[in-house]
DNA sequence: TTGACGTGCAACCGATGGTTGCGTTCAAGC
DNA sequence: GCTTGAACGCAACCATCGGTTGCACGTCAA
C-alpha cells in the first residue's frame, strides 16, 4: 500500500523537462528529437536521452519514417501512469484529512 | 497554463526516498534524521540532507528539542502541493480525452 | 555525387543522492 | 564534578544523471 506507484514512473515523471516533453508531445500529437528541441531550451542529445528514459518506462513508442524517428505518447501506458499518480493523491489527501480531524479533536478536547 | 507546478515541490516529490519520508513523517505524525533512517534503507546522512530539501520549500518544518531536531509535515504547504499535483493530473486527464475523442471520430470517419 | 538534414555515439562537466569518517553537543550516569 | 553515549553537523568522496560539445553515420534531394 502507501505509494505503490513504479519509481520509474515517478522519475520519468519527475523530471521537468520530461514533464515539458510530454505535454509538446501530446499537444502536437508527436514529434522527434529534434523538434521538440526546437521548443525546449536544452539541446537534440538531452531531448534524445530523455526519449530513451520514457521510452525505457513504455510512455513513448517510436516508428522510424526515413531518417527520422517518429516518437508519440502510449496514450494506454501514459493513462496507467495518471491513474497511479492520481491514486497517490488521493492517499495523501486522506492522510491530510484524517490529520485534520484528530487536530480538530484535540482542540475540542482542551476547550473542555 | 500546461505544467505551472512550481518545479521545486515536483522534484522534492519526484525523489523516491523523500516521498516515503513525506509518507512516515505522516504516519508517524514527525520524526528525527535517526528515526526516519531506521525505517529506511538508507543512511542517517542521507535522509538529513533529503529533510533539507523538503525544509528547503516548506514541506516539513523543524522543532530542537535538547539534542532532537524533530521534523513534521507542514500541511499547508503539503496540501497545496497535493492541489497542485491534482491540478496536472486534471489536466493530463483532459488531453487523454480530447485524444481519445479525436480517435474514435477519425475512427468513424473511416467507417462512412 | 554532393550536400544538407536527422540521428547516434562518446567524452566531458556540474549537480545530486548516497556513503564513510570524524568532530561536536547535550542529556544522563557514576 | 567527569565521563559516556546518543543525536547531530561537517567534509570528503563516489556513482549517477541532466546537460553540453564534437564527430561520424545514414538518408533524402538537387
């Protein structure tokens, strides 16, 4: 139980650049290393080793068209990752919940 | 608009070891370096410098107690960070839609 | 064929997560 | 008092990772 999400995941999430990545990459429904470099401020090589960390993690899949490598978002995979980062959420805001009522508790307690 | 999560608390979370810090400190309503590294596979040293990361942007605040730094949760600063959290899930959430929704008309498209 | 474009590979650099080792402080014992 | 031990901080060190530059390899087009 508790964060039972993949790491790899949360890592290939986590990264803020990848996070940038994803959402160019959902927003024009793909793209390769080099045009996604064109929209981010670090270089094709960085754009390119962090495709093969989501590609690692099954976020992305390549088809290669020529010379280029065609790289789209696992819409199947990517909606697992939402899931489970929605599950933690959920977890921790219980947690904070329940926090919530034992203070509360407390404090009637001591106006008595 | 997009990702507009502060990247602090992002990589704060992003960080397997701090986030089942984050998950002790809640359980255990706080804890010192030693305690949470006992509980931890990782050294005393390491989880010191992880709790000055999360003290760093606010998710945990320190109390000296004698020879005791007791760390807890701040939980305003959590709870926003758990909103914020939501709030790119929601939003991921809403792209997957309007692909799934383009796809099956494309799919219908082909039927006609 | 030649040139330009897109990739991949390798070396290098700085930050970071992790370790070990040592010094310091403070509570508690004799 | 003094000493012991627990909790902490600091410093050095190592591996990994995000990022860069430089170069070599394919591939499409003139």
């Amino acid at each position: 139980m508790s964060t039972t999400i993949d790491d790899g995941l949360w890592s290939a999430i986590g990264d803020p650049t990848r996070r940038r990545m994803l959402d160019l990459l959902l927003t024009d429904g793909g793209g390769t290393a080099t045009t996604l470099s064109e929209q981010l401020p670090v270089t094709r090589q960085a754009v390119a080793k962090h495709l093969g960390v989501l590609d690692g993690v099954g976020l992305v899949h390549v088809t290669t068209a020529g010379r280029e490598r065609r790289y789209e978002v696992d819409e199947v995979q990517f909606a697992r990752a939402v899931a489970q980062l929605s599950a933690v959420i959920t977890t921790w805001d219980a947690r904070l919940q329940r926090i919530k009522r034992i203070a509360e508790r407390i404090q009637r307690g001591k106006q008595d």
